[in-house]
C-alpha cells in the first residue's frame, strides 16, 4: 500500500492577543494554495478570525516556498514562532540497576 502525502501544512506565529496561522493546503495533485489566517481574541474571550494572502501555485514546493517567505515577513513585523508548552519531565525512580521487585499477592 503506498504511503499517503500529506495534504496540509502550517506554520503557527503568536503576538500578544492575537495569531497567525500560515495554511499550505492540497486539493488535487496540480493545485495548491496557500492562505494566512488572523485570529483575534478580544477581552471577553471571543476569537475572530479574517483569511487573506491567498495564493494558488500548480506544485507544493512553489506553495512551501511562498509559506516560508510569508513567514519570514510575519517574523520581521514582530511575530513570534508558537512553541509547544510540555511539562517538565519527572525524575526517574529507579535506574538500571535498581529494578522493582514484583509485588506480592
């Protein structure tokens, strides 16, 4: 069975409030389109979102390429890469050498 191609692709970019969602989307094998999304959140939590920038291209690389100059300006008009919020890992209980006994019943 051959593998399936990823259809989707985005690139997330945070600034106060607000983000910006840069899209890559497949529809079929020759058409490609690119679209930023800008999410809003206001004071009482409601979130608008407006879509803009929208490109067509014929190929993903020219659609991926587009993304990442879009991103480039979104970074140089003060956004900033979303990270992943992960807890901290806990220290470990025991080690190689110091297994758990079984419990007993």
């Amino acid at each position: 069975m051959a593998k399936k191609e990823r259809r989707r692709f985005n690139t997330n970019l945070v600034g106060g409030n607000a983000a910006l969602r840069i899209t890559v989307d497949r529809k079929n094998p020759t058409s490609v389109i690119t679209f930023v999304t800008h999410v809003i959140k206001d004071k009482t939590g409601k979130k608008t979102s407006t879509k803009g920038a929208t490109s067509t291209h014929s190929n993903v690389e020219g659609a991926l390429k587009k993304a990442e100059e879009l991103a480039a300006n979104a970074l140089k008009a003060g956004w900033k890469k979303k990270t992943a919020k992960t807890a901290a890992a806990k220290p470990d209980a025991f080690d190689a050498g110091h297994l758990p006994r079984p419990a007993v019943a």
